[in-house]
C-alpha cells in the first residue's frame, strides 16, 4: 500500500517538532471518542468535527515548511507508481463475490 504524503511529512527530519505535535493532535481528536460537543447534541455535535478537524490540517500544512510538503508530495506521488499486488486484489474481491454468493443463497432459502 502507497503511503499517504502524511506519512512522509512525519518521517522528513526538517519537520519542525510543534507542526508534528499539531498533527497528532488533530490526528487523536479525529480518532477520539471524546468531543468538545457530544455527537448525540442534533447538529452541534457533529459541527465541531467538520469544523475543529479540517481547520486543524490547515493550521498544520500552513505550519510546515514549503520544501518539506513539495518533497513529500514528490515522495508519494513516486510511492503511487510502484506496482501493486494484483494476487491481493484478486483475494479481496474472491471473498466479496463469496459473501454475495452465501448472502443470495440465504435470501433464495428464505
């Protein structure tokens, strides 16, 4: 699997330590099952998500230094031409055609 160009800023030793810190907080209040407005709030709740998460990778990627995000972009776009595993992809979609198959013949049973 290609690596996300975030996975690259992380690595990339000019980084700066506060935009990496930035970044696991973002990071860890996406992830979190704790928000500043519970999700059961209609609306609110989920307004902090869309509001707080996609401010946040902004702060972070105006933070980060020009030549850290072109050469990271650089390194990713390079990780998308590498080949992928074509005998992984054929497994995936052999167990998706399975689950259908076993879901169409219980529905055929019923």
């Amino acid at each position: 699997m290609p690596a996300a160009p975030e996975a690259h800023v992380w690595r990339h030793p000019d980084t700066p330590l506060l935009v990496r810190l930035l970044a696991l907080a973002v990071a860890a209040y996406a992830l979190s099952p704790i928000d500043l407005i519970p999700d059961f709030i209609p609306v609110l709740g989920y307004l902090d998500d869309l509001l707080i998460v996609p401010i946040g990778l902004v702060i972070v990627l105006r933070l980060l230094p020009p030549h850290v995000l072109a050469s990271s972009r650089a390194q990713a776009a390079a990780a998308l031409k590498r080949p992928r595993s074509v005998i992984a992809a054929v497994f995936v979609v052999a167990i998706w055609l399975a689950c259908t198959g076993a879901f169409v013949y219980w529905l055929a049973r019923a």
